[in-house]
C-alpha cells in the first residue's frame, strides 16, 4: 500500500483566474443519490494527506486528505492516528465533532481535521514528549480500519505533544470546522 504523501508547507493561494475547487460534502450513506459502487473508500493510495502547523488555535495541527484517484471517496470516522510508533494508544476523537454522517469526496476534493497536540495550561505536562512522526490509518466501513499504518514525518521534524491532551476531529468538510474543537 503507497503511503501518503506529506507536504509541511502552505498551500499556494489559489488564483482569481482558478477554477472553482470540487468540495466536499456530508452524506448519511456512502451511496445516496448513485448507483452502486458508484463510490469507495478512502485509503491512503487514493489520498495525498498533508499536515500543518496551525497559528490559530495554539496547540493544533490540520490534517488535509486530498481524493487524488478519479472516484468519489468516503471517509469514515476520524484520522486513527497515534504520534510516534512506540505509542500504543491511538489519539482519542473529539466526540462533539461528529458531523453524524460520512465525509464524501469527489475526486480533487479536500477533508480535514483538526489536531489538538497539547493542552494550553500544562495539565498534561506529565505524558509531554517529543514526537517525530505519527502513525495514521484510515478507517473504512468493511474494516474498521485494519490496514497498514503509515508514518508520516511532523512538519518541521518533530513537535511537542501531550499524550493525555492529544485529541482529533472527526473528518470535516471545512477548515473552520476542523480546527473549532
């Protein structure tokens, strides 16, 4: 299985003579409004995910997943992601940002979520470390996300995180969306 590419950068502002970007949407079914199989899965080898150090909300990291394949996608859930390999737990999700329906993406639309790396007044200072990488998996709807785990490099090379603080969005069509939590 490819793993994801990864671009730590800013994305390039889009141009007044840009065509519009394909977006994203919420759908309660993978398949309403197409004929069978008109969609599948997201896996890591139909998205290009890229991760960035946000300046606002401190503490954050955006995840980007970009349907790079020529079908409709659908992601499930949230990111299962875990930072650094050594780590057994997966970062927990943000509950209350559940938008109660799957993320489906056209081909060139974007998902997001957001990452809260740490907390803002130090009470989880007890499980800080330095993490390099992070371990993401995507999940499906026939496995749940049994797939492998890619590890993907931090932006800028490594970056603090509390374990006990750590949390991720489920998938969002918005930035906005993903980075409120």
């Amino acid at each position: 299985m490819a793993s994801p590419s990864l671009s730590p950068s800013a994305s390039p502002s889009p141009s007044a003579s840009s065509p519009p970007s394909p977006v994203a949407s919420l759908s309660p079914s993978p398949s309403e409004g197409q004929s069978s199989g008109a969609t599948v899965d997201c896996t890591e080898d139909l998205l290009t995910v890229v991760v960035k150090k946000v300046s606002s909300p401190v503490n954050h990291l955006l995840i980007e997943a970009v349907n790079k394949g020529s079908r409709t996608c659908v992601l499930y859930e949230f990111p299962y992601m875990r930072f650094t390999a050594d780590r057994e737990e997966p970062v927990e999700p943000v509950e209350d940002s559940s938008p109660n329906a799957v993320v489906t993406l056209v081909p060139g639309a974007t998902a997001y979520a957001g990452v809260t790396t740490a907390s803002t007044d130090g009470s989880g200072a007890a499980s800080g470390h330095r993490a390099t990488t992070f371990g993401l998996v995507m999940l499906t709807e026939e496995d749940g996300g049994d797939q492998t785990e890619a590890q993907i490099p931090l932006p800028g090379g490594s970056l603090y995180v509390e374990d006990d603080s750590a949390r991720v969005t489920y998938w969002q069509v918005s930035r906005g969306d993903a980075l409120m939590w």
